[in-house]
C-alpha cells in the first residue's frame, strides 16, 4: 500500500460526491492508501485564476505546503516579488 | 541517414465533395519534419495534396494542422521518433474552420475575431511627437508571451468553447486583446475591457487548457484570458455572470476557505433568475448534497486563508500581474527548489560556451585545468 495526500476540493465534498464515493472505493484495490488533507481550502478551480491570480497563487502555494507537512516552511520562495 | 515514414492523411476533394483516409509512405531524412514529409509525399507521390506552408521555421504561422487529433506547426514536428516507433499518424485539417481542400482551412472566421478586438494601439494622440514613449520591462513582462502569437490558428482549432459557440471571441482574439489592454500606452484599457467582457467574451471560456497546452509559441492564451478577467474586476466590470460567479470563490475562500455553493447560484444569476433552479436545489438535497446551514462549513484553520488575503492585498500585484507572479514562482519550483537543478545540466538546454571552447559539459574543468 502506498500512501499518498488526498486532496478532496468543493465540489467532491459536496455537489460531486460520488466523486469521492469512487475515489475512496477505487484507491485500496490500486494498492494507494489516502490520506486525506486536513487544514486545505478551496482551490479557486479557473475562478480565483481569473478573478484575483495572486490570491489563487497564495492558496494553491499554501495547499501544497500543507501536502509537505512542513507547515513553517516559508511561502517566500514561491510568493515573493522578483 | 534516411529512414522510411508513413502518414495518413485526411483528403478532402471539394469538388467531388469527398473525404478520404489515405495511406502514403516516403524515404525521408531523419531530420525531416512533418512539414519536410508532406513536401516529399507531394513531390514523389500526389502533387494534388494541399497544405499551406511558407517560412519552415516556427514563425510565418501558415502549417497548422492537426496530427493525431491535436494541432501542431507541421514544420515544428520532427519525425524521426515516429517513424521509429513505427506509428502511422494520421494528419487532417485544423477544427473550428471550414476545410477548403486537404489540409487547408479556411481561415476567415479566424481573421474576423482578430479584427473584432481593434488589434492595434490606441495611444490617444494623433501625432506621437519627439518623445520616445518607453515602456518599462515590468510592464512589458505582462504582455510579452501574447506579443508571441504568430496568429497560425491552433489554438483556434482545439478550442472547445468555440465549438460550442462559433461565435465566442476564442483563444488567439482574446490573447491578442490581452496584447493591448495590458500596454502601458494604450489608452482604451476601460473600454476594450467592456468590450471584450460582453457575450462570447472573456466569461465564456471553459478553461479546458487545450489552447494553452498546444500554442506551438509558448503564447499561454488561456493565461491571457485569465488576466483579462482579472483586469476587468479590477475595473469593476463584473455585470456578466461568469464575472459574479468568479467573484463568489474568491469571496467563499476568504471567509469560510469553501466554496459557499448553496449561495453560488443566486450570486451568479440574482434571485429571480435562480428561482427558477429550485427544482433542482431540491434534487441535490433529497441527494444529501446540500450542506445543513449550521454549523457552518468552514475550512480548519480558515485564518490563514483569510491572512494570505491580506497578504495578497498588501503586495498590490493586483489584476494580470499575479498572472507574472506565477509565472516567476513556477520558474523558481523548476531552477531554484530545494532540489534546485542546473539549468544547463544533463538533458537540458545546452551550456552557453564562447568560441574555442565547444559545446562540452566540462568547461569548468578546462577553465581551472
């Protein structure tokens, strides 16, 4: 079994759950154990892309930090101005 | 070196009105490009194959066509890989156009939406004076991948959206519209905005990314689209409901990190308009896909969510520049990460040398030796 972050999003929490439904039957017999994201938000989907980019940056920096598990790992060397 | 490849082409005979499948095979030289194939299948093999060409070098924009289902400049695809593998691809005309004969479009309804979106400057003086008007590399960075566009149409082809609707703006029109409204010179910002957030506009893309995936320039046209949208907020242009319902995720992600979905409707098409989707509210939550009003769905650890808000506000890169930013950030993940890697190691681009030295990977070395 190899163990991998799930990130389950809006729309599989809620108005797409057989999404998760599935994801969560699927993953055993692929041999993948999830582990499910806790403290992530919403992701934007191509919203917060069109709406406010670096906001959908900050969160999406911030989502896959918490993948890492590091969480004090600074966001500067990817939200910094260069 | 030579080496035998096989294509299958599309046909189409607008005379007769006929399309057909057909199978042709050639000795090429292993450089040849899918361009430099069908040029020999026409000298050797069918002189009545039609395709457009000109530069055969990535920049006229006249080869586009599709090989296996996606568009590519024929003159950008080398064949060696290919024949190697023993693939037959099938070539055919680019989607979203009318076909004239072979491999050639029509591409008129392309030229219309260019020339729809005013794509020249609009610098609001009739005589630019003595003065150099000079602009910034900052400012230049925000339009610097549209000003890539050779207008050959491929993104044009995959586009879904416009498939749909033929008379979205689409892709190449809209990344050429982001080539204006973000020019530090061009004075219509405001108006070409508006324009450009209408119907068939900015709001009507889907976002599937087969544009940006298969731009042959590195133009990123999806990108485009996304910071015309962005601009457009920024201008407080937001009476579309693409427009409303983008502005809903933003709000839902600073106050409880979800997508407020249950509000997403009415936010997007008012009261009265989503009253007419209650029917369908009602489906969902017989389904148990509505979330109960208390406690509220809120994301742990919201805070931070909330902070990164501010955060973002501070720094002002507001509108199409957070488009740049990401931009830099991901340049950064692939040359700076933790893990950075040489830019110039094994299996990437080639180690600048100066003449004498030769393109080796032991320059280093020789320098200190």
């Amino acid at each position: 079994m190899r163990t991998v972050a799930y990130y389950k999003g809006c729309l599989a929490s809620l108005s797409a759950k057989e999404l998760d439904t599935s994801t969560q039957a699927l993953a055993p017999k692929v041999g993948l154990e999830l582990v499910e994201l806790e403290a992530v938000t919403c992701c934007g989907a191509g919203d917060i892309h069109e709406a406010e980019p670096d906001y959908y940056l900050h969160l999406n920096s911030r989502i896959l930090r918490v993948r890492g598990g590091d969480r004090n790992h600074s966001l500067s060397g990817l939200t910094s101005a260069r | 070196m030579s080496m035998k490849v096989a294509l299958k082409i599309w046909r189409y005979d607008p005379v007769a009105g006929e399309r057909a499948l057909k199978e042709y095979e050639v000795d090429a030289p292993e450089w040849a490009t899918l361009l430099d194939v069908l040029d020999l299948v026409k000298d050797r093999v069918d002189g009545t194959l039609a395709y457009r060409k000109s530069c055969r070098m990535m920049i006229c924009g006249s080869c586009g066509m599709r090989m296996d289902g996606a568009a590519v400049l024929a003159c950008k695809t080398r064949m060696d890989d290919i024949a190697q593998a023993g693939h037959v691809p099938v070539i055919s005309a680019m989607g979203n156009m009318p076909i004239i004969k072979d491999l050639v479009v029509d591409m008129e309804p392309f030229w219309g939406k260019i020339r729809a979106v005013s794509p020249w400057l609009e610098p609001g003086y009739a005589d630019p004076g003595e003065k150099e008007h000079v602009v910034s590399q900052e400012r230049m960075d925000v339009i610097h991948k549209e000003s890539l566009c050779i207008m050959c149409g491929c993104c044009v082809s995959e586009c879904n959206s416009m498939e749909a609707d033929p008379d979205f703006l689409g892709p190449a029109a809209l990344a050429k519209g982001m080539r204006f409204v973000g020019d530090a010179r061009d004075q219509a910002t405001v108006e070409r905005l508006q324009e450009l957030s209408g119907p068939h506009g900015i709001w009507d893309c889907t976002r599937c990314y087969f544009c940006q995936e298969r731009c042959p320039k590195g133009v990123d046209p999806l990108d485009a689209i996304a910071k015309l949208g962005a601009e457009a907020l920024k201008e407080g242009i937001d009476s579309d409901m693409g427009a409303k319902h983008a502005k809903w995720f933003v709000t839902s992600a600073k106050t409880t990190g979800w997508l407020r979905e249950t509000e997403l409707v009415p936010k997007t098409q008012g009261i009265a308009r989503s009253l007419k989707e209650v029917k369908f509210a009602m489906g969902l939550a017989r389904h148990g896909k509505v979330p109960p009003p208390f406690p509220p769905h809120v994301a742990k650890d919201v805070g931070e969510a909330r902070a990164l808000y501010d955060l973002v506000k501070l720094q002002g890169r507001d509108g199409a520049d957070g488009i740049v930013q990401s931009e830099k950030a991901l340049s950064r993940l692939e040359f700076e990460g933790e893990e950075a890697e040489d830019p110039y190691g094994e299996g990437s681009f080639p180690r600048p040398h100066l003449p004498g030295e030769g393109p080796v990977d032991n320059v280093e070395e020789e320098a200190e030796s």
